[in-house]
C-alpha cells in the first residue's frame, strides 16, 4: 500500500473554557485572551497548521477567539465552529467571509450539527432532541451559506 501523506495536516484545540491536565473536572487555568494566544502561538510553532476553536454553552464565542488569534499568528489557521440553527446562514456566510479577510485567508469552518441535548437545550436549540430534523436544518443552512459565499454581492471588500 503506497499512499502519499503530503496533504495530512494536523490541528491543535484552543481551551476556551480552560485546560488542564483532566477532562470533565473543573479546568486548572483560565481561559484567558493571553492564554490562548500563547497556545495557538506554541501550537503554530511546533508545526500545526491549524486550531479548532470550540463551540457550546460553556465555551468562549469561537469567532471572537478566532479573530484574536488570527491577528497575532502567522500561519495558523482558525478552525471555527459553529452551530446551525444557533447562527442565522447569511450572518455566518458574512462572518466566515470576514474572518478570512482578517487572517489573510486562513479560516477554517467546523459545522457542528449536534452535541449533547444538554449543552443544545443549554444553548436554546430547540432541535435538541431531535437527531434528524438538526440534520435537516444543517443541509438547508449550509445550502444558503454556499450560495452567500458565492454570490459576488456577499463578499467583503479586499
């Protein structure tokens, strides 16, 4: 078996609720803008081509982190997550669209259709419970964000 890896990338996780040596427990460091910055820096520098920045209840807002990280790396890429039916389509092709502006054409989007129904009750989807119609609702949310992001009269200015 002879396949090229030329095009694997590997991507690091910005702790937007804080980090620390467990998962599930109460984080041990804060999820500071400083804090984050120094990971997606570190993670740029160790090799990393990109960082998810989460989505949900607990989390920082992904965008937020996504443009302060952009605006001080290089290279790294900012894998934004985002929820369908929590984010209206026109608003998250517009967002998106702007985020690669900033960074120089390094925005990543992470579509996230589910999630516990716990964090998505949490979070006012009133999907949470159910499986398929959040399937639904993401097919038709990212039909109009594809047509948004292709239309010329969507794009930013350069």
């Amino acid at each position: 078996m002879n396949q090229s890896i030329d095009n694997v990338e590997f991507g690091w996780f910005i702790p937007t609720t804080g980090d620390g040596k467990y998962i599930g427990i109460k984080p041990e460091r804060e999820s500071t803008s400083e804090y984050m910055v120094e990971v997606a820096k570190t993670a740029e520098e160790a090799g990393f081509t990109f960082a998810l920045i989460p989505t949900g209840g607990n989390c920082l807002d992904a965008w937020v982190v996504g443009s302060a990280i952009a605006t001080h790396t290089k290279i790294l890429k900012s894998l934004v997550a985002m929820r369908p039916g929590l984010i209206a389509p026109v608003l998250a092709a517009r967002m998106a669209a702007s985020l690669d502006v900033i960074s120089g054409g390094r925005a990543l989007i992470n579509v996230v259709t589910g999630g516990s129904p716990r964090d998505l009750t949490a979070t006012g989807d009133p999907l949470a419970n159910d499986h398929d119609r959040r399937y639904d609702r993401t097919l038709e949310f990212l039909q109009i964000v594809k047509k948004c992001m292709d239309s010329p009269t969507q794009s930013t200015s350069k």
